[in-house]
C-alpha cells in the first residue's frame, strides 16, 4: 500500500505543477512599445509597456498617455491604483494593464529613476 501513495503522490504533484507552469505561461505579459499597441493585435492581451508619461491627470483614477521613446505613438492608460508619488509629466513609466479599445486599462504604473552610480531604479504602486 505504500508504494500505491508514493506513485499516487508523485502523480498528484506532476499533475499540479504542469498545472502552474501552463497557468503561469498563460498570465505572462508581452513587452511592447506604445506604437506595437496601436499597430498590432493586442485587444483583450496582458501588456506591459515602457514609454514617456504625458497628460498625467491623478484624481479617484488616474489616467495619462505613454508616448514611444522612438516614435510618436501615442497610448492611453488608466489605473484605479494609487500611482507611485514620482509620477508626472515627463517620466519615463512602466504600465502593465490589459489592452482594451487601444488604451492599457487596470493598469499598474512604475516610474523609473535613475541613481547616481547609473543603476535604474523602478518605483511601484
């Protein structure tokens, strides 16, 4: 009988961790800039985006427009999250959100800074 629950467990614990990695493959976001959100086919898609934050409005939600470092693309974003206390017009931002109608929605926001010894430093909500 032991040996049946060893090989029952074994069995048990494969099954869920093929379970987890197929979930986790699934919940991953693909990195794109704001001209590949107005170009390409990611309505419904997790995103995560890295752009310039312009027409930063913080109110009960905060809204902005993430503008391409390399090109004048343009994507609005929303958030329902507190934003981090370093975001404004200007800032280079980090937003993970869901693609809906071609603006990054549910978003969370990142802003980045810079340290004096040149590392990037990424401050969250």
């Amino acid at each position: 009988m032991r040996r049946k629950h060893r090989l029952l467990l074994g069995g048990l614990l494969v099954v869920f961790l093929l379970v987890v990695v197929l979930m986790s493959t699934q919940m991953t976001s693909a990195h794109v800039t704001p001209a590949d959100v107005q170009t390409g086919d990611y309505e419904g898609s997790q995103v995560t985006l890295e752009g310039r934050a312009t027409d930063v409005e913080i109110g009960d939600t905060v809204r902005l427009t993430v503008v391409g470092n390399t090109s004048d693309a343009r994507v609005p974003v929303v958030s329902q999250q507190t934003p981090p206390a370093t975001l404004q017009d200007g800032r280079i931002v980090v937003v993970s959100g869901v693609v809906r109608d071609g603006a990054v929605v549910d978003a969370s926001i990142q802003v980045r800074s810079h340290l004096n010894d040149g590392e990037n430093e990424t401050t969250s909500t």
